[in-house]
C-alpha cells in the first residue's frame, strides 16, 4: 500500500529533475562557449545578484507563510508563538527545504548556462540570420502586412504602447516572483519543484532554437516600421541591448560582454504560458488563473506590437512551452491535478480546498487530505453510534 500523500510530500525523483536540467544546460554552454573562445562568465555577476534577491525573497515569503498559519490556530501571544514553531517543524522539515533549496539553484544554474548560450549565438552561427525568410513568411500569413503594423493601427501608438510597454518589461520581475511563490505556497512541494523545472527547460529549449534559426527580431531588422512609436520603458530595452550586442561583436572577450538579442523562438511567450498552465495544473484559485492568461495575451501582443519578435516566433513559444511542460511533468513525475472548492458546515467557519488527483498508471488514487478542521472532532464524539 502506498503512503498518503500530503501537501508536504515529494519524490526522491521530483528532486532529480531541476539538477539534470542545469548539468545538461551546463554542458552545452561550456562546449559554446570553448567552441566561441570565449569564457563561461556571469557578466556584472546578474545571475549571482538575482539568485541572492529571490533567496531573500523566499525566506521572507516562508515566514510569513509560517505567520499566517500559526495565527489560523490562534493569535494568543503564547499559543502563536507555539503555534509558529508547530507549523516550522510541520511544515518546513529540512527534507523540504533542502528540495527547495535544490529547486531555486537548479534554476540559476541553468538560467546563467542560457544567457551564456544566449550570447555566443552571433559567434557559433556567424552571418547566419532568417530575419528576411521570418519576415516573408508573415507577411504571407497577412496579405502581405507586417503584424506590426496592424497592430499599431488597431491598438494606436499611444496609451497602448505605454500599457504593452509596462507588461513587456514586467516580465523580469515575473519570473522570480512566480518561482519563489510556487516554491513556498504551491498547494505540494513537488508542484513547485515541477514549475522550476518547467522554467530551466524553458530556458535551455529557447537557447538551442536560437541557434537552429538566429534571428534579430523586426525592430532590429527593419526599424523603421516602429518610428511611430513612443519612447517607453520597451523602446528604452531595445536600445540597451543594442548597444550590448555591438560592444559584444567588437570584443567578445572583454570584461562583462555579453549580448541578449535573439528572436526564434519567444521565451517571454513560453514562460508566461508555461506559467498560465502551471496556475491550473498547481490548483491555483480562479482569479490567480485568469490573470496569467491576461498576463499570457498582453505578453504575446506586445512581443509583436514592439518588434522583439515574428508571429512564428511566438508560435514558436508555445511550442517550447508545452514541451516544458510534458518534460518536466516526466522527470519530476508530477501528476496533474485539479481543484475544487468545497463547502464544509457553516459552524467549521471558512472553504476548504480539496484536490482531486488523476488516477496514476495503476489505477491508484492517492487519499484525500488527513486531518480536519475545528469542530470536526466533536462531530465525531456527538454522531450516535450505529450499533
């Protein structure tokens, strides 16, 4: 018979995933970079200070989730503070936290790997660019109108363009919020450490289909079809990485260069949807799920709307997405599941969220939650006996 499965509970597989990820990541970047001549690095030490602030991040979300639990069970001073420690042994045992802790250097392993990769693509492949095939291949899908353009004419090039221009840049933000959030108050620890690895993989597709098809995006390869725009926070990026990427071709070995310009496929559309699916198959709640979908769609028309990508490219994305997914869901074997809300006795006091697991291969469904709330157990010693 196998165990009961808890909130808490993970596999020794689930822990594996996030690890082979960043090792094969690794691997490809080193061989890279060798092949480019240039040294594995982590320019102005960007992956290195986002991995302390997400660290930081996450032992403060930890706390206060171990704050909010405790005072679920009372605010008294001496029976929260009880209740506080009750919850940290429960709650975050060390197995835990170790795989947390896995997790969230997994995913920084990888992500340093792939800006890496990132940055040798104008070596490895160089004179290599489909900018022009991409482009043609749109306009066909358009009656010969750049996407672009109809955009900018539907949306205009006002207010538009500073609310895309807001949602675009999010997306750094986004991503190490939505991995600590997973990591600490994800309904299971594996469905955290199955979104991490979702994300590296992200990652390590998106670098390998910047090699099979180099690209510099339509604001890059034809600007001039985006001079109606405003300056915004977007338009501000764009010209930074530019700059990067022409003081990386001049001297790839210099101190801190590095160059992050690259359109096949769209690893905003990707990791936005990736994280829109995992809002659903974690058991998030309704509204959390509808704004990652408006976050998925405002995403994907920015990408267009300020050049950074072709409509390929983001179709590309999706594709990287789901095939995150269906890899991570295989090495971390996580199962999918889903949510409802439930109604319990009025005098119980508050909704209590039950998952409902699929079936595993064998036909097993793992128990529902143990436990209960207040007043369960005096339900129990009143009900009358059926003897």
């Amino acid at each position: 018979m196998r165990p009961a499965v808890t909130p808490e509970s993970f596999t020794r597989r689930s822990l594996v995933g996030g690890p082979a990820v960043a090792i094969v990541t690794v691997l490809m970047a080193r061989l890279g970079t060798h092949a480019a001549g240039v040294p594995f690095r982590d320019p102005n030490n960007m992956v290195g200070r986002r991995f302390i602030q997400v660290g930081c991040l996450m032992a403060l979300l930890v706390a206060l989730d171990i704050v909010i639990r405790a005072g679920r069970r009372s605010w008294r001073p001496r029976p929260w503070l009880a209740a506080m420690r009750a919850v940290r042994r429960e709650r975050w045992t060390r197995r835990r936290a170790a795989a947390v802790a896995i997790a969230l250097v997994s995913f920084h392993v990888t992500y340093l790997a792939y800006r890496n990769l990132k940055s040798m693509v104008p070596l490895l492949r160089p004179g290599d660019l489909f900018d022009r095939q991409l482009a043609d291949f749109e306009r066909g899908l358009f009656a010969g109108t750049a996407p672009a353009d109809l955009l900018h004419s539907i949306l205009g090039t006002g207010a538009a363009a500073e609310i895309l221009s807001a949602v675009y840049t999010s997306f750094i933000f986004l991503v190490p919020v939505s991995l600590a959030l997973a990591l600490v108050f994800s309904p299971s620890t594996q469905g955290g450490i199955f979104y991490a690895a979702a994300l590296s993989i992200n990652w390590a597709l998106g670098a390998a289909s910047y090699l099979v098809l180099p690209a510099l995006g339509p604001i890059y390869a034809a600007p001039a079809g985006f001079a109606d725009l405003p300056a915004t926070g977007a338009s501000h990026l764009q010209g930074v990485l530019l700059s990067q990427r022409l003081e990386f071709l001049s001297d790839p070995v210099a101190a801190n260069a590095h160059q992050s310009i690259a359109a096949f496929g769209s690893l905003h559309t990707s990791i936005v949807f990736t994280a829109a699916v995992a809002a659903h198959v974690l058991g998030l709640g309704r509204w959390l799920r509808i704004a990652a979908w408006v976050a998925f769609g405002l995403t994907a028309v920015a990408t267009i709307y300020f050049g950074w990508h072709y409509v390929v490219d983001a179709v590309a994305g999706l594709a990287i997405g789901l095939t995150a997914l269906a890899l991570a869901r295989s090495l971390t074997g996580f199962e999918f599941r889903t949510v409802r809300w439930l109604r319990i006795p009025k005098r119980a006091g508050m909704p209590v969220r039950v998952t409902a697991a699929r079936p595993g291969r064998h036909g097993h469904v793992p128990p529902g939650p143990t436990g209960g709330l207040r007043g369960d157990d005096d339900e129990r010693r009143n009900r009358p006996s059926r003897r």
